[in-house]
C-alpha cells in the first residue's frame, strides 16, 4: 500500500459520503447515512458515531487521504473530526443507489400506509386497499423523494392521484396560536404540512392562523409544533369535514 492510501474491506466498496468541494481540493468523509442526515438537520450527535472512518480523503473509493496540508490550509483546522463537521454542515452527502431505493420504499411504504388509513372511495366511504393506492401512486407517476419526511409529502402525492382515484380525506380546521418566539421555525412547519387559510401576525408578535389538515396528519403535526415551542403552542379544532 502507497503513502496517503488506506484500503478497506471488500463488503465496503459501496460508501456513502460526505463530499465539500473547497479551494480546488476535493474533501471526503465515509458516513453512516442516517445519522449524517439527521446531523446536517440540526440534530446533536457525536461525531464519532458519524463516521466509518475519522480520515479525511481526497477520494474515498480509491482510499486516497487528503493531505494533511490541504485539510490545515483550506479547512483551517488540523482536527480530522473538526473538518468532518465542516464537510458534512458545507458539502453534500451523497448515497449509494442502493441506500436511496431503501430509503425510497420506505417512505413509499409509510405514504401508502398513512393514505390506507386516512383515506376513503367517495363512492363506498370505505377504505381504498393499499395496493390500489400503491397503483395510483405508479399510474399517476408520482415522485417520491427519499430525502423529505412521508408525513411531509402525503398531500403531494394526494392531490397526484386523485386524478386516477378517487379519494377523499376527513378534513380538520384548527386554529393556532404560536408565541413570538417561535414563529420563524412555526411557520415553517405548518406551511409545509397543510393549507394554511388565513392568518394573522398579533401586536406581541405571535402568529396565529387557522388551517385545513387530514385528520390522520394532526398529531404528527402537534408533536413537531409541541416540540419546537416546548408545549406552548395554543389550538383549537375549529369544524371537521
């Protein structure tokens, strides 16, 4: 083995990476996906969990180090864990074929589920099987993103199919109240999650709103607003239909 090449094991030659393209030099980490993912989000954890391996390379799949110079000179720390904080917060992660079709399947999978519970034929006011939602799904052409939340893309892929099946969610109106605080990241987060029908911004600062949402997707909601403003989130379910 050269200078500046580490191998790996044979089972290993797919990686999943983190890659910053900086100064001319390419920087590569080997990742756990999942918690590379969730650290990019915001979410705590140790580095160290992170990363397969705490060298910095040049080119993972040839196992070509970084030299020491570049990663000082234009990552501006001689701390391998620093700088692989630095590539995964600044460059992109990237995954394997095989990682993103699992990834894919799952969130298909957990869409299919909450629309099998959630959702009736107009027609019967029963259920839809979930394989019939799993066709219109494929008949309509729906891209899934393996990337974004299920929860996040059910009323896309609604509002998709709809137009080879007939499906109709019970519709909740809540009205909300979120203290000043927290109205940046609030907003955020119900916009992507229902219709918002109108709202207000109140002399304090707060944000209120009243907005539409399938039944099925309000707890997910509230455990995300519940969360972000530590319980202090007000609402009220306004009418169903």
């Amino acid at each position: 083995m050269s200078k500046g090449q580490q191998t790996f094991d044979r089972e290993k030659i797919s990686f999943n990476i983190a890659k910053l393209k900086k100064g001319g030099c390419v920087f590569e980490i080997v990742i756990d996906p999942d918690l590379a993912i969730s650290f990019k989000k915001g979410t705590d954890i140790d580095i160290r969990e992170i990363l397969k391996s705490e060298n910095i390379f040049s080119d993972a799949k040839k196992g070509n180090l970084a030299p020491e110079e570049d990663i000082k000179n234009i990552l501006e720390t001689d701390d391998n864990l620093e700088a692989a904080r630095m590539i995964i917060q600044k460059g992109e992660i990237q995954l394997t074929a095989e990682y993103r079709e699992s990834l894919r399947t799952a969130k298909l999978n957990k869409i299919i589920s909450i629309i099998h519970r959630n959702g009736i034929d107009p027609k019967t006011s029963l259920p839809h099987p979930a394989t019939r939602i799993e066709n219109a799904i494929k008949e309509a052409k729906v891209h899934i993103d393996d990337m974004a939340r299920a929860e996040d893309q059910v009323q896309e892929v609604l509002k998709n199919i709809r137009t080879v099946l007939p499906i109709k969610f019970e519709i909740q109106e809540i009205g909300i109240k979120i203290p000043a605080e927290y109205t940046g990241k609030a907003y955020s987060i119900v916009k992507s999650s229902c219709d918002i029908m109108r709202d207000e911004w109140l002399k304090d600062g707060s944000w209120v709103c009243e907005v539409s949402i399938p039944a099925g997707l309000r707890e997910d909601l509230f455990d995300k607003l519940n969360n972000l403003t530590h319980g202090s989130v007000e609402s009220k379910i306004l009418r169903t239909r």
